[in-house]
C-alpha cells in the first residue's frame, strides 16, 4: 500500500448514520481522525409493512450530503458506503439506493444480517483480545448475536428486532406499562428460542455493541463520576448493575429519562425498548457480566479493506 491513505466510511443504521475518515498507514495499522453522527432515523416508521418513509430518507439524504460536505475537505481515497437492517428490510430499497446514488454520488453495500454479524466479530475480536464470549450488536432494527470459540466465530445470526422497531411496535416510548413490557419480552423470547445454539453460550462473557448498549456503558461511567464517559472499551458492568440501570429507567416517562445523566435525549424514546433484547438475553444465558467494545461493523470492514490491501 502507497504511502498513508485515507478511508472514509459511511454507514447509514436504522437510528443513526455515521461518518468515519480514518487515515491508514504503511503498515496496515490505523487512526480515526474524524468522526461525525447523525440521528435520522431511518426505520421510523417502517412498521410491519417494511417500508422506509419520505420525511425518514430526506433526513438521512441530508445528513450523507452534509457528511460530504466534510469529508471532500479531506483527501478522501476511498470511500465505502455500507447500509444495515433498516434498508436491508424494507420494501422500496432500490428507490431509497438510488436517491442516495443520484444525490450523494455513491453506491451503498447493502449488508446482510450474517455479514454485519461477522463485521462485528471481525471489529471485536482484532480489538479487544477476547476468545471465548457472546457479542450482541443492539441496532435501531435489528440485534446480530454471534458465537465465539476459541478466537473465531462459530456461530453468526441476525435478527429483526432493534430499538426502534421493538419501541414502535410495543408502545415502549413513554410511560411504559407492565403489559406492554411483557408482551415485548414474550415476542424477544419467542425469536430467542428458535436461535438453537444460545444453548452453548450458558456463563459465557457478554460483549456488548450498539447504541443502546453504548447509552447503558454511558450512563454508568456518568454515575460513577468517570472522567472519559465515552472511553468505554473493555469497560464492564456487573448483573446487578445492569439490572438496577434498567429499573431507573423504567421509572416514570419520557421526560423524567431525558433528565438522567449519560442518556443522550434523542434517544430517551428507545432506550426502554433497545436495551430490551439484553435484559432477556442476559436471563437466556444467565450473564454474570457484560463487557462493551468501542470497534464493531466499522472496524470489522476497515480490518477486511487493510488485507485486502496487503
């Protein structure tokens, strides 16, 4: 590889779209120099008919234009577009590919669900050193859970279910009643059952990735009296602390979780419902503690690009 390159990742999530120019040295080594996000919420709205919605693509169109705008300050050598489960699912994806194609200039790669679960292998495993786990990856519309033996992945899986579209559906958003909660908890249950290899993950470290999951890291550093809230590599929280976080924030409505410190408030509506799939999930394999990673699908494709380039 040539000198020092620079490689710009867009990846437009159900919740968020994210920017990352990181500049790749000689040796295949890496350093993010710049990183911007932005919430557009993509799925809101898709319910189950699976169809992305005019005012959810305008403001994820405009927040790509407003990504180029940046990254075409830099040298920008190559640049990647990757898209997760939100248009991975919906209906009119050719339609929302080619506005962004038209308007932005740039082909998106669609990920499947079993290659977003291997990125995110890829992304953990290369950073944080750990061979034996479960990794949960929390999206805004979908959760990838992939199996670790050993340093490789034995088992890969993606399923419809995220912040966003468990929210929605269940009425999760604001005052969230016993019901409600059940039902949501019954339904992620259910689509656990059928994952038939959970069985061989019993005790095993949880590795945890995702924007709620990075809310529950953050909230915890807040309260702790961290010095870097966001510095939450390798960080670890026990059960109980998981637990006793959950319960505050099922306290009360909307507003009274936009005053907790740590909860970024645009996403106060869907914390309830997106650190859901951990909390049944945790009681699925009897979790003692969960660990986070800061490097997921993003570093998971840089790792893939480096070699490619060797």
């Amino acid at each position: 590889m040539a000198g020092m390159q620079n490689l710009v990742i867009l990846d437009i999530g159900s919740n968020s779209v994210r920017m990352a120019i990181n500049q790749i040295l000689e040796d295949g080594t890496y350093r993010e120099i710049k990183r911007v996000k932005n919430d557009s919420r993509l799925s809101e709205g898709m319910g189950r008919a699976k169809v992305l919605q005019p005012q959810a693509m305008e403001r994820t169109i405009r927040a790509l234009a407003e990504f180029k705008a940046i990254y075409q300050q830099y040298r920008a050598d190559y640049v990647i577009g990757i898209a997760t489960a939100a248009v991975r699912q919906a209906k009119n994806q050719t339609a929302f590919l080619q506005k962004v194609k038209s308007r932005i200039g740039i082909t998106i790669r669609v990920l499947s669900g079993v290659q977003e679960a291997y990125y995110d292998y890829l992304g953990v495993i290369n950073r944080l050193g750990i061979k034996n786990c479960l990794i949960l990856d929390i999206g805004g519309a979908s959760c990838e859970l992939i199996r670790v033996v050993g340093g490789r992945s034995k088992n890969l899986t993606s399923i419809p279910i995220g912040a966003v579209n468990i929210s929605e559906r269940f009425h999760l958003t604001n005052t969230v009643s016993g019901a409600d909660l059940f039902n949501a908890q019954f339904h992620i249950q259910k689509v656990y059952s059928r994952i038939k290899w959970l069985k061989h993950s019993q005790r095993e470290p949880l590795v945890l990735l995702g924007g709620a999951n990075r809310t529950l890291a953050r909230i915890n550093r807040t309260r702790q009296g961290m010095k870097w809230v966001d510095a939450i590599h390798g960080y670890h929280l026990s059960y109980e602390q998981v637990n006793r976080t959950y319960l505050n924030l099922l306290r009360g409505d909307v507003k009274r979780r936009r005053q907790i410190q740590g909860l970024e408030r645009d996403r106060a509506d869907i914390i309830v419902g997106g650190l859901l799939p951990l909390m049944v999930l945790m009681e699925k394999v009897d979790t003692r503690k969960v660990l986070f990673s800061e490097s997921g699908v993003r570093e998971g494709i840089i790792t893939e690009f480096v070699e490619a380039k060797k």
